[in-house]
C-alpha cells in the first residue's frame, strides 16, 4: 500500500478524461429541457454563462460573472483541503458543465438558430475558457486531495515537485487572476456584440 490513489489524476492522461466528462456529464444534463427551464430562472443553476442572465448593465454583467468564478475556486480550493475532496471536485466540475448548458439551452429557446451566432461569440469562447480555469482548479483539487490522502495512510510527505500549502495558495490566485480578467472581458463582448441578440 505505498502508492495509493483512488482517482489517477496526476502524471496521466485518464484524470483529464475523467473531469473531462464530468464537465461533459453535467453539459448533458443542462441542456436537457426540463432543468434547462428550471435554471433559467437560478443563477446558482446557470452561474452567468449567458448573456441573456447575465444582467442589464456592465457592472452587473461584471459582477455576477467573477462572483461566480470566485465561489466555484472559493469551493475547489476549500475541498482541496480535505482527504476526501475529490468527489467534490467531480460534482463541481458537473456542476460548472450544467451553467453551460443550460446557458446555450436558453439562447436556443430564445431565438432557436437565429441566435446561434451569438451563442458561438458570447457563450462558448467565455465558457471553454471558465471551463479550463476549472478543470485546472480541480486538478490542483485532486492533488491536495491525493497528497493529504497518501500522508494519513502512509506518512508520506508532499512531493517537492508541487510544493507545500504556500504554492496552493499562490496557484488559486493566479486562476482567481485570470477569472478576474476574463470576467471583465464579458461584458465588453456582450455590448460590442450586442447587435447579435
């Protein structure tokens, strides 16, 4: 029992696949109609991936976008802290891929193709971008996770290759970072682009 992991996540490529479909998972189930509907009107469900739920202003635009950036990295980085974080991570990753969903589900049901562009211009390009800070978070998620996992077992110390909590912290920062900047990259696209809708 010296190498224990109960998700392979770090050195290979079946963890990406993993949270991969999980995001892909939770896509599916947002855009089924009856939770799409359902999350048009909870931005916990549709989290501001589309312009339509966004808000009316920039500010609000602004706002509600990085609010819900930083309480999904606030919810990563808290269940990084655990032994038993990973099955979070999984269901956050759902979770993210669900605002996707039902974000494009709601443009459809808006204006069916006739809004398609704005949908390929406004939601997928800010959303796979979100969608990589996540999977990323997770990753880093799952590492904490694993490494806190491996210490109660086996006593072992963390790897120097990640370092310790310090390179955790500074790690959700820079993901915070650039949250922030591609929050304020929404609503200038959303007004440039406003023509679309």
């Amino acid at each position: 029992m010296k190498h224990i992991k109960y998700i392979p996540v770090h050195g290979k490529s079946t963890g990406f696949l993993l949270m991969c479909a999980a995001a892909a998972a939770g896509v599916g189930i947002g855009s089924l109609p009856a939770v799409s509907s359902a999350g048009e009107a909870s931005p916990w469900l549709h989290q501001y991936f589309s312009p339509l739920l966004c808000g009316d202003t920039v500010a609000e635009v602004f706002t509600h976008t990085f609010l819900s950036s930083l309480l999904f990295l606030a919810a990563a980085f808290l269940s990084g802290t655990f032994v038993f974080g990973q099955p979070v991570g999984a269901a956050l990753l759902i979770y993210r891929g669900m605002g996707i969903g039902i974000s494009v589900s709601a443009m459809y049901a808006e204006g069916g193709f006739r809004y398609l562009p704005a949908a390929v211009v406004l939601i997928l390009p800010f959303a796979l971008a979100d969608l990589f800070i996540s999977l990323v978070a997770v990753r880093e998620l799952f590492r904490s996770s694993n490494d806190l996992f491996r210490f109660m077992v086996n006593g072992e110390k963390r790897s120097s290759e990640r370092g310790g909590f310090r390179i955790y912290c500074i790690r959700f920062a820079v993901l915070a970072a650039v949250s922030l900047l591609l929050s304020l990259a929404v609503p200038f696209a959303s007004y440039l682009f406003g023509g679309l809708l």
